[in-house]
C-alpha cells in the first residue's frame, strides 16, 4: 500500500486496514427510492419481476442494501412518486414504515417535470400561475422533509427550450432566481437547498440551469442555507468534475452529490462502471479538502441511478460495494508525500502518489472492516444467498408497474 511504511509489508497492510476502516466508519450513501422501480428510456421499459411500485416495497428494498452493506441507512425520496399530495400528509406513517426495514427517509426531491403544467417549465414558466405551483410544490416538499425529518430538499429543473430564440434566458433566469429566493424563505434552520444543475435533456437546446457556475450563483441569490449538488451524469464529456469539486468546497458551496457513471450523456451508469478513476479523484479531493479543514464538509452523497436490465437491489449493492472501495482508496493517499511533491513541482511523484493509491486492492481491508462491524464480506454473495429476490418476485407478481419517467 501507499503509506510512507510500505517497506514492510506486514505493518503497511495493517496501516492500510487502519485508514481504511476510519474512512468506511464515517461514510454514508443515500439510496434513491426511485432506482428499485421500474424504469426505463424514452424508447421503452423492461419490466422486472422484483421491481418496487410502493414506498413501502422500496424501503424494504433499500433495507436489504443496507442490511448486507451497512452503510446506507437513508432513502432518498420523490414527493410526486413517493409522497403525493399537496401539503405534508401522514409523516408518522412514513417513518414507521420505513423504520420497520431499518431505513430512514433521506433528501426530498419535488417533482418539477411531470406533471403536464410543466412542458414549458416550472419555476421559470412564463405563465406565473405555473411559477406559483412549481413553488408551492417546493414548499410542500420542505414541510415533507421537515416533516420526515430530513435536512435536504434536493430541487433538480428541467426547465429549457428546444429552439433558439423560444426563451428570454434572462428573464428566465431571473424568475428562477426569485422562486429560489421564495423557497429558501421556507426553509426551516435546520434544512438546506441542494440546487442541481445539468446541461441537457430532457430541453435539447437550453437548460435554464446548465452548470454548476450557474447553480452557484442561483445558490448564493437564493440565501445561506443553499448549495450547489453535484450529479457526476450532468457534465458534458471530458469535464473535469474533480475541480467543480474542488472550487465548490473551497467557496464553502457544495452540498452534496448524486453519484452514477456515464459514457455518453447521462446515461445513469452504475457509479464506477466506466470511468473509476474519475470517483477516486473527486473522493480524494474530498478527503484532502477535510483533512486540511479538520472536519467533514457535511456533504449529503446520493446515488442517482436507476437501471433497467441489472437487478435493481442487486446493482445498489454492486453500486454500494465499488463506491466503499474507491472511497477507500482515496482515503489511503499519502497526502504528507503528496503536498511534498506538489511543492517541489516533482509531477511524476505527485501523479504517482494518485496512482499507487488507486491500484492498491482495498478489498481484503473493506472486508476486514465489514467483518469488524458483523457484516458479511461478500455483502452481493450473502444477499442473494437470502432468497429475497425469491421471495419478492412471487409477493409482487401481478401487481402493475408505475411510470417513474427518466432519471
Ligand atoms: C435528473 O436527470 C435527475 O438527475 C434529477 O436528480 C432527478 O431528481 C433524478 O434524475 C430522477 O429523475
Ligand atoms: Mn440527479
């Protein structure tokens, strides 16, 4: 392993388990609820036998990633698919339900896209009885959240046009800038505005929030309690999300993440399927920036992915598995070594700090770690070992699949 002791081999490895296990014990990742249903692509679904069409199927789903993982205690919810309704209804009944599969609600994402109301937009409609009930969502989705107990509501706009000259960007975004104002207003001390940006799709032209520099700038207009959330499928190819990363913890503006992978577009690729090295470098310049601050930057880390051919609760885990050894890699940086040779401009030395960390095999330390904490060590091996899968297909078959829409 990397560390300064790697001479001896016996002591690095135990050097390695050490920073290993710190990491993974302070880390979480929220589960989407939406990422068990069944979904799809515009050109069609593929319909799953085990898929979840309740919230209560999806926390029970979520709880088996977080039984076998243990790292995954928080489910991220949709208010139209999950919680529907215009004002916070029966919260009590939420968390007991989600409780009773050893889970928790997690961030709130009001639905701005679906509804029929919304083919030009939502907070940046020209018609203001649109704005108005994009708004009134919003503040619905905060007394959701607060209701649930939640910090984050995580707003994400498909707000755009498709042709030139259709929208008064300006405008637009001054309307956005307003509405983000108004929903910060409702915000209750304890919650945070997680803004999301995305350059494309569904709006083929224009996205009212195309980037994390306009996300910032919306975020700070909006109040203190707004952040930017970084979804690592929203970039255009080749973009160096390690230093959007980078920029936003040091401005003190990022709030958190969705994690997926993505070769093309945002493809909801599972996290570390295409581009690994990619995780491993935001992971590190996370860790980096706590190191030198001293505490966590409080970032709320989401998976946002939903994928239709893998099993869903399967995929999570997988999902979950890579994420924990990539962290975990980067949590085995020599980062002493590293400022070193950053300052002595040996670029060969840094750029193989980054390397060594990354090809070294985490996984006898992750399982040192979960056999520590009672877990399994293959978490995929012992969850299909249950018969869950099984179980659920035969309870759920015959029930009707829902339309969630694109992720
Ligand atoms: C949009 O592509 C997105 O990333 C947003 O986070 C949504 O909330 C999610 O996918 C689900 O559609
Ligand atoms: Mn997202």
């Amino acid at each position: 392993m990397p560390l300064s002791s790697s001479h001896h081999p016996t002591r690095a490895a135990d050097a390695c388990e050490v920073r290993v296990a710190a990491a993974l014990e302070g880390w979480r990742l929220e589960l989407p609820s939406w990422g068990f249903a069944d979904t799809g692509t515009r050109f069609g679904k593929f319909l799953q036998p085990t898929a979840a069409h309740t919230i209560e199927e999806k926390f029970a789903d979520a709880g088996q990633v977080h039984l076998y993982t243990g790292c995954c205690p928080t489910v991220a919810l949709h208010a139209q698919w999950d919680l529907p309704g215009d004002a916070a209804g029966d919260a009590r009944a939420v968390l007991q339900m989600a409780a009773r599969y050893g889970v928790r609600p997690g961030s709130i994402s009001p639905t701005l896209f679906q509804d029929q109301e919304y083919k030009h937009g939502s907070l940046a409609n020209e018609q203001p009885g649109i704005r108005q009930r994009a708004l009134d969502h919003i503040v619905a989705s905060i007394a959701w959240a607060r209701a649930l107990g939640s910090s984050d509501v995580t707003p994400w706009f498909a707000d755009g046009s498709n042709f030139p000259a259709t929208a008064d960007m300006r405008q637009r975004k001054r309307w956005l800038t307003a509405g983000l104002a108004r929903a910060h207003a409702a915000l209750g001390p304890e919650q945070r505005l997680l803004i999301e940006y995305k350059p494309f799709e569904p709006a083929f032209y224009h996205t009212d929030i195309a980037d994390w520099g306009m996300a910032l700038l919306l975020a700070r207009a909006a109040g203190p309690q707004a952040r930017v959330l970084v979804d690592t499928g929203h970039h255009y190819a080749g973009q160096n999300i390690e230093q959007i990363v980078a920029w936003l913890l040091d401005e003190g503006m990022l709030g958190g993440f969705h994690l997926n992978d993505r070769r093309y577009a945002d493809d909801d690729l599972t996290f570390g399927s295409i581009d690994p090295y990619q995780g491993f470098r935001i992971f590190a310049e996370i860790l980096a920036f706590e190191r030198e601050r001293g505490s966590s930057a409080g970032l709320a880390t989401m998976i946002d992915q939903s994928h239709n051919l893998k099993n869903k609760v399967e995929e999570m885990i997988q999902t979950v598995m890579s994420g924990q050894e990539l962290y975990a890699k980067a949590a085995i940086i020599d980062f002493d070594a590293l400022a070193a040779a950053r300052g002595e401009q040996r670029l060969i030395d840094a750029e193989n700090i980054y390397k060594d960390a990354f090809s070294t095999d985490v996984r006898p330390a992750v399982r040192a770690w979960r056999r520590a904490r009672g877990l399994a060590e293959d978490p995929l091996a012992a969850f299909r070992a249950s018969g869950y899968l099984e179980r659920v297909a035969r309870e759920r078959a015959g029930h009707t699949a829902t339309a969630t829409s694109y992720a």
